[in-house]
C-alpha cells in the first residue's frame, strides 16, 4: 500500500497523462463492447413495439418474455441449441487431442521426417485449399450431411499446432528421463507427465477451439443441406438476413415477434460462451503467454 502510494506520489505529469489516456481508451473500448450486448439483452425482453419506437435503450419499458417462450416452445431451436452444445463439445475434444497427440512427437528433435512434417504445417499458414477444392473432399469422403464435416476439415489449426509444440519443447527433459527410468513408456510420459503439466494451454486452446465451432456458421450451410440438422448459428444467419420472416416461416408456421426473437437468439447463441469462460480465465492467462516469453 505505502509502495504503490509512493510510486504514485513521485509519478511525472507526462506519466500520468499517459495512465489518463489509457484508462480512457480501455474504458471506451470498453463501451463499445458492452453497450451493444446490453441494448441486445434489454431488446430480447421488450415488446415488438417499442424496439420499433426507440432506436437504442439499455433498459426496457415493460418486461416481456414471449420470445423465450417462444424459442423454447418451439422444436428448432431447441434441437439446434443441443446440435451446437454437442457439436461444440465433440468437436473441440477432438480437436485438442489430435492437436496435442500430434505437437508432443513433432516437439521431439530426435523424430526423422519432423523437419518436412512442420514445412508442411507451415506450408499451409500461408496456403489453403479454398472453398471448393475442401468441398469436393468433404463431399468425396460422404460427410456431407454429418456434424463430422464441421468437425474434421478444422481438426487441427496448424498456428495452435506451432505454439503447443513449442510449449512441449520447454518441458524439462527431466522430468522425461525420470518417468522412463520408472518404467513409463513413451505413451505412458505423455499421458501421466506431459499432459498434466499443460493444463493451461489445455485449456487456452480448448477454449479457442469451441469457440471457433461455436461462431461456425459457413461450414454448416455449406455442409448441411437438411435443416433439421443446422445448429443455432445457421438459425441465428437467417434471422439476421433481409428475408428472416420467410426463413423463419419455412421453419415453423406460428405467429412470432421477428424483431425481439432475433435479438433473443442472438443472447442464446452468445451465453453459453460468456458463462464458460470465467472457469478457464485462470488457465487462460497463462496459457495465451506460453510461447510469447523466452528465457
């Protein structure tokens, strides 16, 4: 307390300009990050006819819930919020183990071939496939109306591959040595040295790949024809299109308030998300610097 009240005391005026111009931008950056979810969740509980009359509010004249109602009631949405929470489970589990089961041997020197092995890894950073060319592989190997073509085409993210191999090649080969001189196996260092002490980019990592299958919205209208099996991104897309009352009509037959339904769907889409976070925050601190300091 007398420290930090002391480094404050002997602050210079250019210094402390500096601080006031920071906490500025962050607390703007701040508000137009918040301002706009605020004025979506005030909107998912207003009436049709006061999002049509008030351009922008935080705070709702009267509270209603017809539109969860209305979500909740009706089969789409339910079974598309389920598809994405399952897709988005599988999905990041596969991910992150085939990205850990493949970072552990490249991260080992020893491996031959892991030279062209990371070239080619690398080689696609800066080359991809393209839309169609990915297309025609999905749709050659049958995945076409299977959640595994939203899965596998993005099974490994070769930038995250890189950082995970380099955090592997930081571990402390002795720990390594000791396990095999216990009697460990190459299969049994992984499991019971390496992957307990990755737990924070276990998780940093867990965290990017769902939210990545949970933004998702290209593969599945690439991928799925059959509406039936589209997650809530597909819906929350038609929604937010210029057409959404003829989307939403192919889908249910009811009467439903367009306006307060999108901004519903979309705090449905986004929550689940806000709410997983908090429990990764601890690991996600450090697991975003691993790779970034080197002693």
């Amino acid at each position: 307390m007398s420290a930090k009240k002391s480094v404050g005391q002997h602050a210079s005026v250019g210094s402390r300009v500096f601080d006031a111009l920071n906490i500025a931008l962050l607390v703007g950056l701040a508000l137009v990050t918040v301002l706009p979810l605020l004025y979506v969740l005030a909107g998912s509980f207003a009436t049709e006819s006061e999002i049509a009359s008030r351009p922008f509010f935080l705070w709702p004249e009267k509270f209603v819930t017809s539109t969860y109602e209305y979500i909740f009631a009706t089969d789409t949405f339910v079974r598309a919020l389920i598809t994405t929470i399952v897709v988005t489970a599988v999905g990041a589990a596969v991910q992150v183990m085939l990205t850990l089961t493949m970072a552990y041997p490249l991260a080992k020197r020893y491996l031959p071939g892991r030279t062209l092995v990371l070239n080619l890894v690398i080689f696609t950073l800066v080359f991809s496939g393209g839309m169609i060319p990915t297309y025609l592989v999905v749709r050659d190997l049958g995945l076409l109306n299977s959640y595994w073509a939203l899965i596998l085409p993005l099974a490994i993210n070769p930038f995250y591959l890189i950082i995970v191999k380099s955090f592997f090649q930081e571990l402390p080969q002795a720990l390594e040595e000791a396990a095999r001189i216990d009697g460990c196996n190459e299969m049994g260092v992984f499991f019971k040295i390496v992957l307990p002490l990755s737990k924070p980019i276990i998780a940093t990592f867990s965290l990017f790949y769902a939210v990545g299958i949970w933004n998702d919205y290209m593969s599945p209208l690439l991928y799925i024809d059959d509406n039936s099996k589209w997650t809530l991104q597909v819906i929350v897309r038609q929604l937010t299109s210029a057409n959404a009352e003829n989307a939403l009509a192919s889908l249910d037959s009811v009467f439903f308030p367009v306006e307060g339904l999108k901004f519903a769907v979309v705090v449905i889409a986004t929550l689940p998300i806000l709410l997983f976070y908090p429990f990764l925050q601890k690991h996600f601190a450090k697991g975003v610097l691993i790779g970034s300091v080197k002693e």
